[in-house]
C-alpha cells in the first residue's frame, strides 16, 4: 500500500469514528478533527498566490473532506454542530471554509462534499444555501492590484467559478427537484448595490449563467432582479467627466475627403449617390471599430461606482447577445420591457442599466410594443407632465439611436410626435395679458416633444438613401418643423442649444432649408446657451466595456453624419431650387424625382407634388408618360417594395399586421399627417415674426 492510500484509509477510520459517536467513544477523534479543520482554515486563510501554494496542506485537508463526505449520511446539524459550522458556517467570522479560500484540490472535495449532501438529503438546505453564498466571494478574500496581480485574480476567478458552475449542475441532474429551490436561493442572496466589483461580478456572471442554462426557466426573474440592481447603482452613480461615445468618433476632414475623390453632393448624378452611399455606410463601420478602440483606451477618473456599473452591464449585455443568437431572447425581451416600465422608466436619472433594453430591443424586428407604451403615455393627458416629456425623450432618442429601426418606423414615430405638436400649437391660444391656455395638455410636454422632435430627425435624416425617405423628410421639415419653430411661444428659445444647432447644421448641409431661414431659426433660438434639465435617454458615454461594446453589437447610431468636401457647411452655397427628393441633382438639370408608389395613385412631380397616374396602371407608366425618358435608378428600387403603404421605406401597406399606422387612435398615418400639414402652413402663418 502506498503512502497516500495508507494516509486516506487512516483518515477515514478517524473521521468514521468521530462521526458516528461524537459525545462518546469518538470524542478524541471528533475533538482532533475540528482541530485539523481549524488549522487548514488558518493556513489557507486568504487565497494564496501561485508561489505562496501549501500543496502538503491542501492535501491534508483534501483528504479530511473526503472521508467527511464518504460519511454524509451520518451527519446531523444536532450533533455535529460544530463540524458543520467549520464547513458551512460564520465565514466572515474566522469560521467556516470557502471555495474561494481553498486551493484547487481541497476546493473540489468540498464541493463534492456539498454534491453528497444534496443527494443523500442530509442538510440538503444547508448544502444549497451554502453553494448559492459562494457565488459571491467571502468579504475576507484579498484583493490584488496592478496588472499582473488583475490577471492572477481574473484566471483564479474563472477557476472557481467554473468549479462551481460543475457542482450545480450535478446537484439539478441528481436532484431534479432543487430547480425552484436554486433559483429562490439565488433571488434572494443577490448582492447589495454596496458591494465591491469582484464580488458583485462573481454573483452576476454565475447568475446570468443560470439564466442561460440549468434555470433557463426562471430567466425572466433573474433578469428583473439583475436589472433592479443596476438601476439601484446607476441612480447613485456619478457622471461628471465622462464624455458621450460620439466625442471619440473619427470622421475624415475636407483634405482626407479630396484624396478620396469625393465631391459635393450636388456634382453627383444619382447613380454615384447611390454607390457613394454605400461608400459612407462601409466607411461608418471603419469609423465605428476606431470608436470602440478609442473607447477602450480611454482612461475615465470618475466616480468608482462606474466602474463597477461599467462592468455589471456589460454581462448583461453579453447574456442578452447570447440569447439573442440562439433564438431565444424573446421571454428574455418581454422581461426586459417589464423591467422599463417598472424600474427603468419611472427613474429619470438612470444612464447606462437602460441600454439593456436599448439592446434588446434593437435586436428586434418589432418594438411595437415599446413605442405604444411610450406613445400612450406622451399622449394622454392624464398623466403628469414629467412622466410624459421622460416619455417622448425616450421616444425621440431610441429612434436617433436605434441604428437596426426600419426608417418606415423611424418616420411612424416622428410623424406622431409631429401631429401631436401641430395638434397642440393649433389649439393653443395667446391670452390677453400674455397667458398661454391650452389643450390637451401644458407647454413643458410641448417643449420636451419639440426637442425630441429635432433630435431625432437630426439623426434619422442621415441614414436616408432613397429618393421616398428625402421626399418625406422634406416635407416634415418644411410643411411641420419649421412651422412649428414659428408658434408664438417660441419652442426653439426653450430647447437645448446643442439640439438646436445640430439640427440647423444638418438640414443647411442637406440643403433642407435655405440659409436665410436658419438665420431666422438662429434668431429665434438667441445668443444665449441653453441647457436641458433632462438629458436625453441613450447616449452612451465612454466607458472601457460598455462603450465599445454597444458600438460592436448595437447597431448604435453615436452621432450624425458629418459633412465631407465642404471647409464650411453652415455657409455653403444653397440653391434655392435644390430638389432634395432628387438626391442631390439640381433642378436645372431636369433630372426630377422619382415617383414614389407611397400614396396610392400618385407620384411625385418636378415640383414637388403629388400628381396623379391619370390612366397610367403603374407609377413607371405615369413617370414615363410625364417625362419622355428612361426612370431613373432610385424608382428602380422603389419598384422592389411592391404595395408600398403608409412610411416611405415600408413593405406592405404596413411594417406590422395591425400596426399604429392603421389606428386612427395613434394617427400614425404618414400620408395622413402630410396632408394634415399641408393645413397648418396657414395656421402658423398669422404667428411668422
């Protein structure tokens, strides 16, 4: 026999006897064991290093454990209290062993220890509650700095946690019954928003594990309790210093442009402006990876909650991506949305927990649900202003952002925020001494939705590429937007300048407008800053993890599209007769739009009207009727979407069965409210300065 097998067998006759007659004839061996459990604990009371290792006192305890566990059957909390309290219990207290104080191989017989137990029975509960408290790493555990001590930490991290996921996973699959148990056990330990990084990290990542795997079915709740958490740390969590994600992006300068060969929009036909759109989105993806790496070189001082938040919302970021990719995000996202209206929604100041749900959703074919949420309560008067401007912000910034939206929903949104504006400034009357009254609802929604309104068209008007979507965003901008910035009230002097003057550089470089009317719009907004006491939902700031992380995977729109091949865009030459719904070709070329099949019986004329096909059965007739020559390449691909409905860019008379665009409740009709703008030229009229 060898050494080590004469050292098991002596060990297990020992611990056997101290087992089965603790108070009588095994009371020397019970009173030696303790004493031996009391020395490994003192020995490996902190997580030892690699060069710091007892493998001869690892071993010792190795074996204890194993004989310990050879005995499950035997134990009792009554009798052997203070066996189990040196295994299970008062950690924190100088008592007790851990996973995490444990060298590999007495780490393993402890968790087989908790395996027996839970298979025979025997202080099952104990075992469980045990197993579920070593998912988060005892206060007592040292703590490392500098580089090369981090990555000790992270492989030794990983280790255990991996132990620990083996030993769940053989208690579920010999005790299939423990599942609802895990997963109560696992709710109700979560850490406290105080707790330090590693052990907050340790907990989430073992629990979104869960929440993949062994307790797939209770994934809804553990993702509600993860990101009631985050809300709890991201309420407290300090921004000051850290600058948005779009700050770190690159765009090429006029020079960078020249050596490119790109010209001005307008010396393009439309033929290049299609490639030379392509261009720019393969160009937008380059720019995206040089973000992301500036991101994650960036070195933020700021508030150390950050830092923690940082890394907690990238694991939640990673477990929604992975069940995205499998298929299986959609419970996943139906919690989420609970989680928004309950936790996130209600909390303005939260930053960084919400892009769980910007995720989640942007990796959706249908937010369908969030935008009614959101809409319904920005519309109702019922409920208090605060809730209902947070609500439109939401609206607007989602739809900036959202770089995976549909640009026929994109536009659904915005038309129902533009209506509502239009609706509201119809109804609102100057008063005799300077009083505003007005119905449904006050001006601070009023404010809030306006803003939200030019932010997102700022954003969404840079990802047009078809002749339909510059059509309507000229129409919006010139039968709506501009009309409403000349109400009484002076909604532009009440919005932020930064929103004002994104917008005004966007539509001037786009040639929207002409530079007489932004000079207007400048005079309206003043010479004084003004700062929003909101700031808008889904602005990513830039943080190590988190940041370049959205920008890989979340198809985030940071900022708009700069100008390239122009020194100056806010004094570019404008042509007054620049068609925009020409993508970019001027009139004086005769090259007009293209018909658009949006509204049905109608195309788009030379000047810009809706004209009718007059016999013609399609729009390619009609177009050919009126112009003696060849459709040009944009209607080319409007003929791909067949039916095309209410949103420019749409499929089908809808982008959804049942969509809002059909609800007369949500007026989301594009066609409706165009041709309810068309009414409101005149009513702004009277209030021009």
């Amino acid at each position: 026999m060898t050494e080590d097998a004469y050292r098991r067998d002596e060990a297990y006759r020992h611990v056997s006897a101290a087992v089965r007659d603790p108070t009588g004839a095994g009371a020397a061996a019970y009173a030696e064991l303790l004493a031996t459990l009391d020395r490994a604990r003192a020995t490996l009371a902190n997580a030892p290093l690699v060069e710091e290792e007892n493998t001869e006192a690892d071993l010792e305890l190795k074996v204890v454990l194993d004989s310990v566990g050879s005995n499950v059957s035997l134990l009792t909390r009554e009798s052997h209290y203070n066996l189990i309290e040196r295994l299970f219990d008062g950690v924190t207290m100088g008592r007790g062993l851990s996973p995490w104080f444990l060298e590999q191989n007495s780490r393993r017989s402890l968790l087989d220890l908790l395996t027996n137990l839970v298979v025979s029975g025997s202080l099952a509960n104990t075992a469980l509650d045990f197993l579920v408290r070593s998912f988060c790493p005892p206060l007592g555990l040292r703590q490392w700095s500098g580089t090369a001590a981090t990555e000790v930490r992270r492989r030794r991290q990983g280790a255990i946690l991996a132990d620990l996921k083996t030993t769940v996973q053989a208690c579920l699959r010999m005790a299939p019954t423990l599942y609802e148990e895990v997963v109560q056990q696992v709710l109700s330990k979560w850490p406290h928003k105080y707790m330090d990084l590693l052990r907050s990290e340790s907990y989430f990542r073992i629990a979104f594990w869960l929440a993949r795997g062994p307790a797939r079915h209770a994934a809804d709740r553990i993702v509600s309790c993860a990101v009631n958490a985050l809300v709890e740390l991201d309420v407290e969590t300090k921004w000051e210093g850290v600058g948005d994600l779009a700050q770190l992006e690159d765009f090429p300068t006029p020079e960078k442009a020249q050596k490119r060969d790109v010209g001005d929009f307008e010396e393009l036909d439309e033929a290049d402006m299609f490639e030379y759109g392509t261009v720019q989105e393969v160009a937008g993806s380059s720019l995206a990876r040089s973000g992301q790496k500036k991101a994650a070189e960036t070195v933020v001082d700021a508030d150390s909650n950050l830092e923690k938040l940082d890394a907690l919302v990238q694991i939640g970021l990673e477990y929604l991506k992975e069940v995205h990719d499998e298929g299986s995000g959609a419970a996943v996202h139906e919690a989420l949305m609970g989680c928004f209206q309950r936790s996130i929604f209600p909390v303005h100041n939260t930053r960084l927990t919400q892009f769980l749900v910007f995720y989640s959703w942007s990796r959706q074919q249908s937010c369908k649900k969030m935008i009614v949420f959101l809409s319904g309560v920005f519309r109702a008067a019922g409920h208090p202003d605060e809730a209902r401007a947070r609500a439109v912000m939401y609206l607007g910034s989602f739809v900036a952002h959202a770089e995976s939206l549909p640009f026929a929903l994109s536009c659904e949104v915005m038309s129902v925020i533009a209506d509502w504006c239009a609706q509201f400034c119809q109804h609102s009357v100057k008063g005799d001494a300077g009083t505003a009254v007005a119905e449904p609802s006050g001006f601070a929604t009023f404010f809030y939705a306006f803003q939200a309104l030019l932010y997102s068209f700022t954003y969404v008007s840079s990802s047009a590429r078809e002749v339909v979507q510059w059509s309507f965003l000229s129409k919006l901008c010139n039968s709506c937007l501009v009309q409403i910035c000349y109400h009484w009230s002076n909604p532009l002097a009440k919005c932020s300048t930064s929103v004002v003057e994104d917008f005004l550089q966007q539509v001037t470089r786009l040639k929207l407008i002409d530079r007489e009317t932004v000079s207007k719009l400048r005079q309206l907004h003043g010479d004084a800053t003004v700062e929003s006491d909101q700031h808008f939902p889904f602005r990513c700031g830039n943080l190590k993890l988190c940041g370049p992380f959205i920008v890989l995977h979340g198809a985030y729109r940071s900022q708009p599209m700069k100008p390239v091949g122009s020194h100056d865009h806010l004094f570019a030459d404008i042509d007054h007769h620049f068609k925009v719904g020409s993508m970019g070709q001027r009139s004086d070329t005769h090259f007009s739009q293209s018909p658009s099949n949006g509204f049905p019986g109608s195309y788009l004329s030379e000047e810009d009207d809706f004209m009718q096909y007059n016999g013609a059965s399609t729009a390619r007739e009609a177009w050919f009727a009126g112009n003696q020559r060849p459709i040009p390449i944009g209607m080319k691909a409007q003929e791909l979407f067949a039916g095309f409905g209410a949103s420019p860019g749409g499929h089908g008379g809808s982008l959804f069965s049942g969509s809002m665009s059909t609800s007369p409740d949500m007026s989301m009709s594009l066609s409706a409210s165009l041709n309810e703008n068309k009414g409101f030229v005149k009513h702004f009229a009277s209030y021009k300065k």
